[in-house]
C-alpha cells in the first residue's frame, strides 16, 4: 500500500464516507461512481453509522506480509445500524470470549506500520460494546 | 461455433520444485501433452498464469514460452483470473478454436510459487481480494474463507469434523495419484488438530503453496479422430462474477458466480447436475470445496457437508469429488489449478487414472473460481 493510497483513502478510514443512492435507498462502502442496483450516477455523500452487529469473524494467525507484529488478531463483518456490511479489525476484544451478534462500535487505531521510515496507517476498526459490568453486550 | 476436443494433456508433479524454473516446468508439462496428443502442428498458444510478477519477479509470460516451446512467431497470450487464471486460459482457447480462428492450439498453467516465504506467497495470494478495504485490514483469503466457514458452522450445526473428513477424502484420492504434491493418506485426528491460519480454518483445511504446471491440446471435434481413440468434448462452458468486496454480497453462504456459471455450463451441454460423473472443483480450503458441491446443484444449500460424512463424494460415491485430490492434497499451483482440473477430467473420461479411476465417467465438470467467489468458470467434458 502506498502513501499517496493512503492519503487518498482519508475519508472513508477517518470518517467512515460512504455514498448512498436516492433513487433506490442502497448503501455502498466504500463509494463508488455509479450505483449497481438501478444504474443511477447520482450517488449523494453519507456518514456511516458508527454502531453495528458483528456477523461473523476470524482470528488471524498466519496474516499477510506487514502484520507480523499484531498476530492473533481478529477481523470481522460487522452489520451497520443502518444496514450496510463493513470489515474491519476487531479490537478491545478478546477471540476466546467473542461471539457472533455482539454490539460493537466505531473506533480509531493504528493498522499498521509501513517499515522504519514508511508512513503509520490509521483506520477504522471496531470494538465490542460494554455493559455496565464489563461484559460485551448483546441485544438480540 | 464449431464443436471442440480434448486430443492431448501434460502434467507435471505439484511439488517444491528448486531445481525448476517457471519456463523449464510450462515447457516440460507442454511437451507432455503435446507428445500425448501425438505431436500436432500447434497454431497458437494460452497460458493461464496469476503472478509471475509477484513470485518470480517475470512478466511477459507469453512470448517468453512459445520461444521455449520454439513456436517461433505463433500468436501467444497470457491470461490473468486471479486463482482462476489456468480455467480462464481454456475458456479463451476454447473460443478461439470454436470460432475457427485456429485448429489446433496448445492451452496450459503455470505457477512457481516456493521461490518466495510464506508471508510473502500469503500476502501475493491476498491481492486477488480487495487491496484497499479487505486487504488493508489484515484479512487473507484464509480469512474471508474462516468468516464463512464459521457462519455456515453456525447455520447449519456443523462441526469441524466434517470438514475435516473432507480432507481425508481429498488426501485418500491423491494417494492414488502421481501428480499429486500429497500422495498420501491423513487420518482424521491430523486434519483436525493441526495449527490455526485463520480460526476456525486450521492448515490441514488449506491449500498447499506449490509449483506446478499442466496443458492440453485442442482442436475441432471434427479433426480429433486423426490423432486420438478417446476423444473427449468439452461440450459446455460459462464464466460468471459477483461483488468483488465480499461484504457487499447479499448472501454470504452461496456462490453466486458459480451457480450462475454453472447453471450457463449445464444449459449450454444440454445437461443437468444430476447428469455429471465426475467433478474437480475448487477447493482451495474445505468450506469452499464444500460451498461448490452445494453451489454446482449436486445437493441442497447445507447439505454439502452431509454428503461428505455420508461417503457420497468418494470415487465410488454418488457423486465423486475430486479424484485428483483436489486443491487440497493434489496442490493448487494457482494458475495452472484450472488445467490440472480439466486434464484430470479429461483422463477420468478417457478411462485413463489408474487407480483414482472413477467407475463409467462420461460426463465431467471442471470449476475453478477467484478471490472468494469474486468469479468462477466452469467446463463440461462428455466422452465421445
């Protein structure tokens, strides 16, 4: 991954930009030029939702070049409140405790490290919900 | 169009090939199918290749190969399809001899992947899926596979015994055959306990890294007569597509491009799934071996795994997956997989794989897919 990718990807791994179509209600992350559902070119700007469910998941172990460092980690689809699927890293969490159909929210970290003098790339990845006693919550 | 066959097929063993290089590997598979066709005057050349580029640091495939196989001026070109780079080649030279434009051409895969570590050939793998917003979060392909296999767990009350005798299939089947880069049984206690890559997808659920290369010889059907007794026509044909961001799919437990491509293929031989003998499809980990059963119309959405623990799969099975061993245990050089699968139909056909011979087979299919699903191809082969 480049730096100027990474510049250019600001919006959506910052602020979670997506685009929505007026004319049939449908979603896309990240945006696209036209909408793939009814064929229309006037996508609007959206902010995604920052609360969702997480659908499924896995704990890396054996990941690709550049995230070494981080192994075992967790990446997931998580379903926004609005409807829409992302995936992202899931973070805060612990894989022997996760489950399928937990609330988890929005937040910024560090993904990953590009060599000793590369850029730090930033993004969105998600974290489980707490209740009041710590433990993960589930509003099914 | 003009009907098309089979005349010739060459393979090389899938194996850690060091003392190989990209050329000489392409070049001795080439030679295998051409000497088994009985030496045609090849027209034009296809090679299905994902990433020389990336592996061996060589782009430029094509002319570099027909100079090797001293076919001079001949037209030659490269296919790219990611993981389905080998099938993508054969769907291209089908065209082209069905058009009429050539008669007889040569059609392999190559892929040398053990020139490079582990995190490297996982990372190049991982450039089938999407760089910007499935790849930069961490996500293999091992991974986008263990999303699924775990909703399917949960969906359908399946354990990881099941797809673990999947792979004791695919390993009994490359046990009987020479090609194979694992031509040995496992038994189900190594398949199941083995160290996670993507949990729940451990190593003995995924597809080796290897090196290997396959081609085959086309012509019209019309021709084949002169220079082969087992012909075999590649009777049907499709390639289709879904979402590239796996995320956008609307149902994250099917393959829409493999039915789609499936269902074009059966249309277009005039067949149903019910008519097949023999399948290779594209195991590149046990849920997706297991997704393709379901997804090719051989038993319903959620039966695939039952179909495995009932022996159905097996080579004397209702529906036999895999003879080769598959992705899993006869290897998945990636861009060659798709020829291996067509050749080992084709010798399933002919009544020619030995001891992984598949009792009457007329009728076989060959699926190869990329990415998860991003798209798949699929052929049908008939014993003339």
């Amino acid at each position: 991954m480049l730096p100027s990718n990474l510049w250019r990807e600001i919006p959506q791994r910052y602020r979670l930009e997506a685009v929505f179509c007026p004319k049939c209600s449908t979603t896309y992350f990240p945006p696209r030029e036209l909408c793939t559902e009814c064929g229309s070119r006037e996508l609007e700007k959206k902010k995604l939702p920052t609360k969702g469910k997480l659908v499924t998941y896995t704990v890396i172990h054996t990941p690709p070049k550049g995230f070494e460092l981080y192994t075992p980690y967790i990446v997931g689809l998580v379903r926004l409140e609005d409807g829409t699927h992302i995936t992202a890293q899931i973070t805060d969490a612990d894989p022997n405790k996760l489950d399928l159909d937990v609330d988890v929210e929005a937040v910024i970290r560090k993904v990953k490290e590009n060599g000793r003098e590369g850029p730090i790339y930033y993004g969105y990845k998600f974290r489980p919900i707490l209740n009041a006693n710590g433990a993960p919550e589930r509003k099914c | 169009m003009r009907k098309v066959a089979v005349i010739g097929v060459g393979m090389v063993k899938v194996d850690h090939h060091w003392k190989e290089s990209l050329r000489s590997l392409f070049t001795k598979a080439a030679i295998n199918a051409l000497e088994d066709a009985g030496n045609p005057d090849v027209e034009a050349l296809y090679v299905g290749n994902m990433s020389a580029g990336q592996f061996n640091k060589q782009e430029n495939l094509a002319p570099m190969l027909a100079d090797a196989l001293g076919l001079g001026s001949k037209p030659s070109l490269r296919v790219e399809e990611g993981c389905s780079s080998g099938a993508a080649a054969l769907y291209m030279a089908l065209k082209d001899v069905a058009s009429g434009m050539h008669d007889f051409v040569l059609v392999g895969g190559v892929e040398k992947m053990m020139d490079t570590t582990t995190s490297d050939a996982t990372f190049i793998i991982s450039t089938v899926t999407d760089q910007e917003y499935e790849a930069f979060t961490g996500l293999s392909l091992a991974g986008i596979n263990a999303m699924v296999m775990r909703l399917y767990m949960k969906k359908f009350g399946v354990k990881r015994e099941s797809f673990a005798k999947f792979v004791v299939q695919m390993h009994e089947n490359a046990s009987k055959n020479p090609y194979a880069q694992f031509p040995f049984k496992i038994s189900l206690d190594k398949a199941l306990n083995s160290a996670p890559v993507a949990e729940p997808i451990h190593l003995m659920d995924c597809a080796p890294i290897g090196d290997g290369a396959a081609a085959l010889i086309i012509c019209p059907a019309e021709k084949a007569k002169e220079f082969t007794s087992d012909q075999v026509d590649i009777v049907g044909a499709w390639k289709a597509n879904d979402t590239f961001l796996f995320h956008m799919r609307k149902d994250f437990l099917s393959l829409k491009a493999t039915i789609e491509a499936s269902r074009n293929a059966y249309d277009m031989a005039n067949i149903t799934p019910e008519d097949v003998d023999v399948a290779e499809v594209h195991d590149s980990f046990s849920i997706a071996g297991i997704l393709a059963i379901e997804d090719l119309g051989f038993v319903r959405k959620g039966e695939g795994w039952m179909a495995v623990e009932e022996g159905l799969i097996s080579l004397d099975g209702e529906i036999p997956i895999n003879p080769s061993g598959g992705l899993k245990a006869r290897g998945h050089p990636i861009g060659a997989t798709g020829i291996y699968q067509a050749a080992e139909i084709v010798l399933q056909l002919r009544g020619d794989a030995g001891k992984r011979q598949v009792p009457d087979a007329r009728i076989g299919l060959s699926h190869n897919t990329s990415g998860f699903g991003t798209s798949a191809i699929v052929h049908v082969f008939k014993a003339k």
